[in-house]
C-alpha cells in the first residue's frame, strides 16, 4: 500500500544526497514528488532517477522571487501541497578566522534565508493538516571542527522549526527537524578531502559514530518518511537525530 497516495511533496535540493533519496521513497509512496535545484541538468538526471512523474523546478533557495515561482506553479500544477521538505544548503569548512564576509553571509543566505522565505511562500498553497520538515545537523548539538557558521546556519533553522510549529498548531500544520549527523553523499567530495585521502577519513569518522559507519541517503530518506507521513501523526516540534549515535558520544 502507498503511504503517500495523492499527497503532494516538494523537496527542496532533492536532486542530490538525501534529497534525491527521499523523494524517489515519496514518489515510490505514491506521492507526486516536486524537487528544486540550481542547476538544470542535474535535475534532469534526478528526475530520471527517480521517475513517477517527479517534476523538477530550476533554482537557488537563497533568491526569494525562487520560492514565489515554487508556490505559483505548485499551486497551478496541483492546487495545494501536503509535504515540504526544506534540505537545500551548503556547506563549507572553516575555522571562524578564516571565513570571510562572503562565505558566512552565502551560508545564511541559502541555509537559513532560504529555509525561512521558502517556508513563507509555501504555506499559502499547503493544506491544512500538512506537514513541514527541516533539515538540520548534528553540528547544532555537538560541536565540530570548522563547523562554526554552517552550525549557526542550522541552529536558526531548527528555531524557526519550533515557533512554526506552535504557529502553524491551528492548522494542524506539523513542524519536524531532521538532524543528520556524518551520511555519505556527494557533499563529503566537497569538504576539500582529496580522494586519495577519502578511505582514512571515512574511516575516522566511523570511529566516532557508535554504529561504525557512516549513514546512507535512503535511511536519512526514511526518518523524513516518518516525520511527513501518518507514521508519525503525533509527532510536532521535535528534532529527529538520525546520526548513528554519534551525539550521545
């Protein structure tokens, strides 16, 4: 059975990572799955990937006229929406004396401005009784080497997650964090660890995951399953750590 039949579901950044995984598993549900990303051909090969109909729409979270085009064209394609997935962002490592203006001010632009004129624009065109889901990080609550603004771009995220969901209570609109802790998708190539150096680094870092490893796209897929579909229809306000363990360590 189709957990997700005649659902609507727009993931932002799902032609990638865990984005990518967790819209093919809502298409797979039987939702019709929209995904957002810069660049055209990328989400060409992601909508084939995923297939079922997904619909993809070109964009950068961090220019809010995006997130208007989002609504209006949900809107028109399919009067309302039931899911939204907020996992656009970007990450780049830096102790704090070394970012630049420019680097901290791209962060926020697209990780936290981004999710919060997404949300905005979107909540007209969403149903009552929906749910929301923010993408969030392990580095809010532990912290990480050369982490400082990208976690500060995620602790902002996770707040505006908490008054929504008080916010949007009389709608019945759910509000969910989602923090992944280290999970192996493209964007470790983008960290600057060169590839002869990946399987050592890889391999720390599952030192420190209780678990032993890192996690996988489609399981982080799976916590946002649950956070937006029926399995977890008394579940509002809360932050989902789906990271091994590596928290409590």
């Amino acid at each position: 059975m189709q957990k997700l039949k005649n659902k609507v579901a727009v993931i932002t950044g799902g032609n990638s990572g865990i984005g990518k995984a967790t819209a093919a598993l809502f298409a797979r549900e039987g939702a019709q799955v929209v995904i957002t990303g810069r660049r055209q051909d990328v989400l060409a090969n992601a909508i084939k990937e995923i297939g079922h109909g997904a619909v993809a729409i070109q964009g950068d979270v961090a220019n809010i006229e995006h997130h208007a085009e989002v609504a209006s064209r949900v809107g028109e394609l399919y009067g309302a929406i039931d899911i939204y997935i907020a996992n656009a962002g970007i990450i780049k490592l830096a102790s704090s004396d070394q970012v630049t203006p420019e680097e901290y001010d791209k962060h926020f632009e697209v990780n936290t401005r981004g999710v919060f004129f997404g949300v905005q624009e979107i909540l007209p065109v969403m149903r009552d009784g929906g749910n929301i889901v923010i993408m969030s990080s392990l580095a809010v609550a532990r912290v990480l080497p050369n982490h400082t603004v990208y976690a500060g771009t995620k602790a902002a995220v996770a707040a505006f997650a908490r008054n929504w969901a008080m916010e949007l209570r009389a709608r019945k609109i759910r509000v969910n964090i989602l923090s992944p802790g280290p999970t192996d998708t493209a964007i470790l190539a983008k960290l600057g660890i060169a590839d002869a150096d990946r399987p050592s680094f890889e391999e720390e870092l599952a030192r420190a995951i209780p678990a032993g490893r890192l996690g996988m796209p489609e399981e982080l897929a799976k916590a946002a399953f649950f956070l937006a579909s029926d399995a977890g229809s008394f579940v509002n306000g809360i932050e989902l750590h789906v990271d091994g363990g590596m928290l409590i360590v």
